[in-house]
C-alpha cells in the first residue's frame, strides 16, 4: 500500500470534497480520484458514494479512516521519535531543584521537554541541600539545574557551564550544567527553556 494514497484517503475522508482535498495535498484533482481509485480497486469495494452534490463514506470507508487514521498517526509518531533519536536528545536528563527556580515553573517546563522529545520521557528529578553540593552534582554530570544567575558572582565551580535562561521575571535564571558533558539532549533543554516564560 501506498503512504501517498494512505494520506489522499484520509485527507478526503476528512474533507468529503475532491477540489479541497486536492487544494490542501497540493495535488490535481485527477490525481486525488487516481489514487483514489487504485485504493478502491486493491480493496475489492468503494470507500465513498459519490454523487455531483456530495461525496460521503461508506460503512467500509469509515471502518477504513478509524483503522488507517490510527495507524497513520503511529507511523508519523514513529517517525518523529526516530528524528529525535537521530538528533542525539535520547537517554535520561536529570533536572536539579534548589531555591528559587523549582515548583510549578520546574515542573512545567519539564512537562513541555517530555513532549517536545518523547525518545527522553520526562526529565529525572534531582535534589542537592546546598548550592555548593548542587554544583558539585553539576560538575560530576549527575544534573543539570535552573538557578538564580547572580549565584555565580558568589559560588564557582571549574567544569560548569551557565547560560541565562531568557523570558523569566527578575530572578534572572541560568542552567548549569558540566560543561564537558554538553551535549543535544542538553542544548534542547537550553533551546525550550530559553523560549518561554514558565516563571
């Protein structure tokens, strides 16, 4: 079977006209019947009644879209955590919580990491008494950890990458993380989180 027919079927299935099924695919119109047909004829029974006024599903028509559309939508998943795969941002990233940039900003922006690259699951949660033991986590590439920016004018630590997380109120946040074990699953953290106001 055919994707492109796969995709033309449920494209008319949703759209139940022939002229916009053809505008949204970018296809001629005879095309969209062609492929149409072939479906058809592999499948030994119609999959729409058409008349001049109306083009409506058939009982195998609908049966057909449920199966196909589920399976469709597999396919694409499938491939889109493939591309992430592909990318490097697989495995397990480990997010540190400690003063002022943890809870529902946290939490939030973490949930919005899992979707936009569901190869990693939900970042791990990480936990450090002091910033100084934070940063040491940090820096042995146990986690990395959203915290306040001005932090480093009073700790340090060789190893450590900062970069300022944009779009927050005046706490001015930053993720740390060792700066050897920078990596994509790391920079597309960065690239979300940097984004977006989840402060």
């Amino acid at each position: 079977m055919d994707l492109g027919e796969i995709e033309t079927f449920l494209a008319l299935a949703e759209e139940l006209h022939f002229g916009r099924t053809a505008q949204r695919l970018r296809l001629p119109q005879s095309r969209v019947s062609q492929q149409i047909r072939s479906l058809e004829r592999r499948l030994g029974a119609p999959l729409f009644t058409r008349t001049s006024r109306r083009v409506e599903l058939t009982r195998l028509g609908e049966h057909t879209r449920d199966s196909l559309g589920a399976a469709y939508q597999a396919l694409g998943d499938a491939f889109d955590e493939a591309r992430t795969v592909a990318q490097g941002v697989v495995g397990t990233l480990r997010i540190g919580f400690l003063g002022c940039l943890n809870g529902t900003p946290l939490t939030t922006l973490a949930a919005d990491f899992a979707a936009a690259h569901p190869a990693m699951g939900s970042p791990g949660a990480g936990a450090a008494r002091t910033y100084q033991e934070a940063l040491n986590q940090v820096a042995t590439g146990r986690l990395v950890w959203p915290t306040h920016a001005g932090l480093f004018r009073h700790y340090c630590h060789p190893g450590v990458t900062t970069r300022p997380l944009t779009g927050l109120p005046p706490a001015h946040g930053a993720l740390v993380w060792r700066a050897a074990a920078e990596d994509a699953r790391i920079r597309a953290f960065v690239a979300l989180g940097g984004g977006h106001n989840y402060w």
